[in-house]
C-alpha cells in the first residue's frame, strides 16, 4: 500500500506540476479588433501605406489597446517566432535588473560605481569617478566626453577596467551624453551583486512571469552579459514589456516590478538638448528628456529604444502601446509615421466595423519586403554554375563559388579562415543557418557575438540582367541584410559586396577569375 501511495504520489505530482507548467502565462497576448478597442482600420492602413512609401524597412509592428493587440504584421521573411535583435532596446532590459535588485536591497541608485570593482580601479581615483554613482549611469550623465564605448569595446578585453581608465570631464549627473558602456557597467553590476548573468537574474523575476521565452544575450570578453546592446527577443515580448511598464509594474493582478520603481524609471532625469529652440524641441523625440535607460517622447509618451528602429513605445494616455523593429538611417522619421498616422486614430469608445477593416487583415496578411527582382536564368553567360572564381587579395573573401542543390543555388564564401555555403531560392525564400557573422553595428567589439547561437538566414536571388546575378542575404533575426553582386564575364568575375546598415555607402568592388 506504501509503493502504491508513493506511485500515486509520483503521478500525481507529475500531473500537478505538467498542468501548473501548462497554466505559466506563456500564452499569446489576448487578441481584440481595432475597431472594438476604439481605432479605426482606416488609420492602421494608411500608416502601413505610408510605411511602404518611405524609405523605412519595417520587419515587425504591433499595437496594444487596452491591454490587446488589435494589429500585428510581419514583413516576410520575418516572422512571430523569429527573435530580432534590439540593439539598444536592451537598456530598458538592464535597467530593471537594476530595479529589482534595488528592490531587493541588493544595491542602491546613490551606491558609489568603484565600490562594486575596486580591484578594477586605476591607481589615482579622480574626484569625478569617485563621486560616479548608478543613478548617473542609468541617465547617462557619466560626465566623459566623447562616448568611449564603441573604442574601448574594440581595443579592450577588460571593459570594466577600460571603464574606469576613461577621464569624466563633467561633474557626474549634470551633463547628458549617450554611453552605451554606462549601461553595460550597470549591468555588470547587477551581475556582480547577484552573482548570476542579466538573463539569469531577470528570467524568474521578469521574462517567466511575462511568458517571454527564448531569449538570448550577446556577451563581453569576460563573460558578463553587455547590456548596452545585444539581447534578442520576438515582437511580441517586446510588447509584453512596454504593457508591463503601461500597467506600472502589473502582470495578471500581481505587481511584476514596484510601481514606484517603474514611475521612477521613466521619469524626466535630464534634457538632452536643454539650449535648443521650443520650436524645434517639439518636433524632436529626441530632446524631450532621458529617464533610466528610456527615452521620452512627444505626447506624453516615453519609449525603450535601439538602433535603426526597435521601438516599444508607451502610450499612457491612449492606454496603448506599440512594438517595431525595422531598418532605417531615419529614426525620426519613424516616429512622425506613428505620430502623424496613428495618435489621432484612438477613440474613447469601440467603432463599428466596415470595409477598412477588411481591407486592413488583407494587408496585414500579405506584407513582404522584396525579393530580387529578375529571371531564374540567362542565355547569356554560359558554364558559370559550379566554378570557383579566386578574388584578388582582400580582406572579406579569397573565393566564391556556385552550384546547384536541390533547385536552389548554393552560393559558398571562401575566406582564409572558413567556408560558407549559403542557399538562395530563385524566386522565394531560402531559410538556413550560418556561422557567418552578419552585418552588426557593434561588429567591431571583442567577444561580438559570443554567445549567440548561428544566425538564422533567408536568401533569395535573380539574374537582374543578362551577364549579373544578384543575392540578397537577409540575417532574419537582426535588422540588417547583405547584398552579393556578381557581374560574370566567363571566367572573369566582378563581385559587388554590399551592407545594409550602411545604406549604400562603402560598398566594396572585388574582381575575380576562374584558376
């Protein structure tokens, strides 16, 4: 009776913790309509129409009202289940570990940053660093000038050292300039105190309770997770997050973060541009106040934002929130799109469905940024397919090669170090991985990428003329692509390598040939 009690006990147990599993609010956001929370299908269109006829390459957007999303779209090859990068969207995920650990008395805003590493610290502490606390490094009023992160992540091993090597020329917590290894010390902070990474720390605390899986964090060269930048998530617990913060701090009726802590985070710390022209501060979302790694913007808005267009925007006075990822030289410009098109859109009560409506699900359902344009083959260039073309000396590739598999054409990169076969549909998309390393802005920094997993790809080419045959390369879980194009002369080759967060600058021209 004893083994049949505790065989019962066992099964019961696992059925117990199977269906509490099954019960974590890992579930999809609820789903409403526009025009049942009070927005009309017609602006949602129009915005999107807008979008196309920019210069702005959205991947993802999507809208909460009331705590649904009433409008979600993806732009193939993207998709819901791909995390994207965040760039510096990241920061908002820093500073609340910083907040729960405050909460948990594990340090404080007005704590001293060289009392966290003082065997890190160079021999002479200036008054200035001294005086250096979190609270000025979460509201970037570190005081140094320039921004060191991009040459100190390049250069150095130990940024933490490199750090506290760099002068502040400014008293700290009176002058504002953009660092991202501010926020990375925060969060190596919170990784020391802890005693755990930034994703360990945060997964029960935030990303389990919000039903946010699958998360990743690009790391430094000693292995803390850099917090600037780098971590990975879906749209939609991009969403979930900025809901979080709309709620104050609420989740499913239980308080997520201290609500005092999240109206401190995203209150006005310091003005970026305190000597400009009202008239030009109100066209600016970018002079309208920092908060602790959050921006505020017009409207009475405020927002988690990252390079070329990541956004979760928080809208308090429409009980709205919006979620973007995209590619764009134009941050700004991305914003007016949503000002111009969208504010007006939000009603205090539901609408009466219509013809928008159904003319907006088609769009949502059919959004998709171009492939290359051309046909499947040419009668011009003869013999080309499954030839190895050596480049002239160079830094990027030694050859390039092509053959056919499975209907597909298999472009493979040769450098000195590697090989990198990738796929490209004729006409559609090829999804793979690949070890290669995509475009990034922070590609410079020791340890880029360490830490992340191969990229997922999605390729697609065309011959856009008789004699070039063009590939784009599309890393669909960060913002940025590479375009290969190759004018083929028989066994001459010309090879065109091109970045797409370099928007059409510092293309490289590479001339190769059959040996």
């Amino acid at each position: 009776m004893k083994r049949l009690n505790s065989s019962f006990l066992q099964i019961f147990l696992f059925l117990f913790l199977t269906v509490a599993a099954i019960a974590q609010p890992t579930a999809s956001l609820p789903r409403s309509t526009p025009e049942a929370e009070g927005i009309s299908s017609a602006n949602i269109y129009k915005f999107l129409s807008e979008v196309e006829r920019s210069n702005h390459e959205f991947h993802s957007f999507m809208i909460l009202r009331h705590g649904k999303v009433v409008a979600e779209a993806w732009w193939s090859p993207y998709r819901p289940d791909l995390r994207h990068s965040l760039y510096s969207c990241s920061k908002s995920f820093t500073a609340t570990a910083v907040g729960f650990a405050v909460s948990e008395g594990k340090l404080s805003v007005n704590d001293k940053v060289v009392s966290f590493f003082p065997d890190q610290l160079p021999k002479t502490v200036s008054p200035n660093l001294a005086a250096l606390r979190v609270r000025d490094l979460l509201s970037m009023t570190v005081g140094m000038d320039p921004d060191p992160s991009f040459s100190l992540a390049s250069t150095d091993s130990n940024w933490v050292k490199g750090f506290f090597k760099t002068p502040i020329l400014h008293e700290p917590g009176t002058t504002f300039l953009y660092n991202s290894l501010a926020t990375y010390m925060a969060g190596a902070i919170v990784q020391k105190v802890t005693g755990q990474t930034l994703v360990e720390y945060l997964k029960p605390r935030l990303f389990e309770p919000l039903g946010i899986t699958g998360m990743d964090w690009e790391t430094d060269p000693m292995g803390y997770e850099v917090g600037g930048w780098g971590l990975r998530l879906r749209t939609e617990d991009m969403a979930r997050f900025a809901q979080l913060f709309l709620q104050k701090g609420k989740w499913n009726g239980r308080q997520i973060i201290p609500q005092a802590w999240v109206e401190e985070a995203t209150s006005m710390k310091i003005l970026q541009k305190p000597d400009i022209a009202q008239a030009d501060r109100e066209k600016d979302d970018w002079a309208q106040g920092y908060c602790y790694q959050m921006w505020r913007s017009r409207h009475n808005s405020y927002r988690g934002d990252g390079a070329y267009g990541q956004y979760m925007l928080v809208l308090p006075d429409q009980d709205a929130v919006i979620a973007i990822t995209a590619e764009s030289n134009d941050l700004q410009g991305i914003l007016n799109l949503v000002w111009d098109n969208l504010l007006g859109a939000f009603q205090t009560e539901p609408l009466t469905e219509g013809e928008a409506a159904v003319n907006l699900r088609k769009k949502l359902s059919s959004l998709a940024l171009p492939m290359v344009k051309g046909a499947n083959e040419t009668p011009v260039v003869k013999g080309w397919m499954d030839k190895n073309y050596l480049l002239e000396p160079n830094q990027y590739i030694k050859s390039i090669s092509f053959a056919d598999e499975n209907g597909a054409c298999k472009l493979t990169l040769t450098t000195e170090k590697e090989e990198y076969p990738l796929l490209f549909g004729w006409g559609k998309w090829v999804e793979g991985t690949t070890p290669r390393l995509g475009p990034n802005l922070a590609s410079g920094a020791k340890g880029h990428f360490v830490g992340l997993p191969p990229s997922k790809v999605a390729g697609t080419c065309a011959w856009v003329d008789p004699t070039t045959l063009q590939f784009k390369l599309r890393y669909i879980e960060s913002p940025h692509s590479e375009t290969f194009t190759c004018k083929i002369f028989g066994d001459q080759l010309l090879l065109e390598l091109e970045k797409s967060n370099e928007f059409g600058a510092n293309k490289v021209l590479l001339e190769g040939s059959v040996k």
